[in-house]
C-alpha cells in the first residue's frame, strides 16, 4: 500500500455527500438482534439528507406495525404491539440497534454516504495496486475507516465506496458495508446495506426494492402520531 494525498478523494466524497437531498423507498429489512432474527417484507423509508429520517414496517394488509422518526431533535418509536409514541433524544436509535449508531450516521449510511469529512491534515489516504484503498479519519477518539475503490484510469466515475467502520477508543462501534450500487437519477446509491454492531450483536441489512432519490418529500413524513394512537404514515 502507497500513501497518496486525501484531499482529493474527500473532496469526492464530499461532492457526492452535497448531490443527495432526499429519498424515499420501500425496502425488505432484516433485523438479527442477540440470535433472534426479524424479517420485515415491507418497510418504508424516508430520509432528509442527514437531518431526519422514517422507517415504518407494514404487514401483509399494509397496517403499520412498528415506526421510527428522528426529527432532527428526538428519536420517536413506535413499537409492535403499542398504540403509544415513545419520544427520546437521539440516543433512543439505541434500542433498536444498539449504542453507537447516530440518527444521522443512520441517515448517511442509508444514503450510501461517509457521514462526516475530516480536514485533510487529519486523513490517510493508503491505496494498492488494484485500487483498492484504505481512507482514514481521525478526530479525538474517533476514528472512521472506509474501504472504497478507485475507477480505472481515465474514468469519469467517481470512487466506489466499499465499506466504512467506525472506532471510539480503540473499539469497533459499527461497520457498514454496501453492495449492489445502481444509479437512480444521477445519483449512484447502494440498492443493498449491511450494518453491524458487533458489540450488541445486531446486524441490520436493507434491500431496497423500489426507491426515488432527490425528489420532494412533506413534513408530515418526520410527524408521528400522538399518544392516543393517531398515525401518519408519511407517504
């Protein structure tokens, strides 16, 4: 491996980070939490850029069976077999996933982007022979790896992102690996996501099955409903 300058490749990634607004998708997800797996068909997902975020499960008869917000400010959960809300700060993502994973690192993930740049003086870039590379960030006791590949040269395409892992204190908090990318209205967005917290044993895959990038999304998306058991199902 051969160090190579990282300002460049940060750059990429940051162009490819400001080129996402929006999505919305139905998507298959699979949750396997402590051995215990969860299949759930039909799942919807709305996403803000990396400031709010939807995922809402519905049955076979399209009933909402479980719901999740973050509005930007508190995380908002709906479980199986409750009528009520549950409002929590950001860190309320945890008892789904388990600590670590940031609402907006979520949003990033699911959008196929590096959830924050680093300046390049606290960034390594080491590539090999096959272009495959290793970038990594550092910033206190953070430290952020990703996997990516380079196109050939003379390429116009932009480097693939293969995985990304994020370290807090020399512990691995999650790893996020994408696969199966496509190009959806000039964006290029992986259709299939893996992420890992192998600290909680919770490995969470998304498979996106139909998905519209950067097209309008209402308000009402990031509303749930109230403790009476009023729904909005964001679509």
């Amino acid at each position: 491996m051969t160090a190579v300058p990282a300002g460049p490749l940060l750059q990429a990634l940051e162009r490819h980070r400001q080129s996402f607004v929006s999505l919305k998708a139905v998507a298959r997800v699979e949750i396997i939490k402590q051995g215990r797996r969860r299949a759930l068909d039909t799942v919807g997902i709305v996403i803000d850029g990396q400031k709010r975020f939807r995922m809402e499960a519905y049955g076979p008869l399209g009933q909402s069976i479980m719901a999740i917000v973050w509005d930007g400010q508190n995380v908002l959960l709906r479980m199986p077999g409750e009528d009520k809300v549950t409002r929590t700060g950001p860190a309320g993502l945890g008892r789904l996933l388990g600590k670590g994973l940031e609402a907006s690192d979520l949003c990033a993930v699911l959008s196929g982007n590096i959830p924050d740049a680093a300046p390049s003086s606290s960034a390594t870039l080491l590539c090999g022979q096959e272009r495959d590379c290793t970038l990594e960030m550092r910033s206190g006791d953070m430290i952020r790896r990703v996997l990516l590949q380079y196109p050939p040269t003379g390429s116009d395409q932009e480097p693939r992102v293969l995985s990304q892992e994020l370290y807090r204190a020399g512990k691995l908090v999650y790893d996020a690996r994408f696969e199966r990318m496509q190009e959806i209205s000039h964006y290029r967005l992986p259709i299939s996501i893996v992420i890992e917290n192998p600290d909680k044993k919770v490995l969470l895959t998304v498979q996106y099955t139909d998905v519209e990038v950067n097209t309008p999304i209402s308000e009402e998306s990031f509303v749930l409903g109230n403790e009476a058991g009023e729904q909005n199902a964001g679509h």
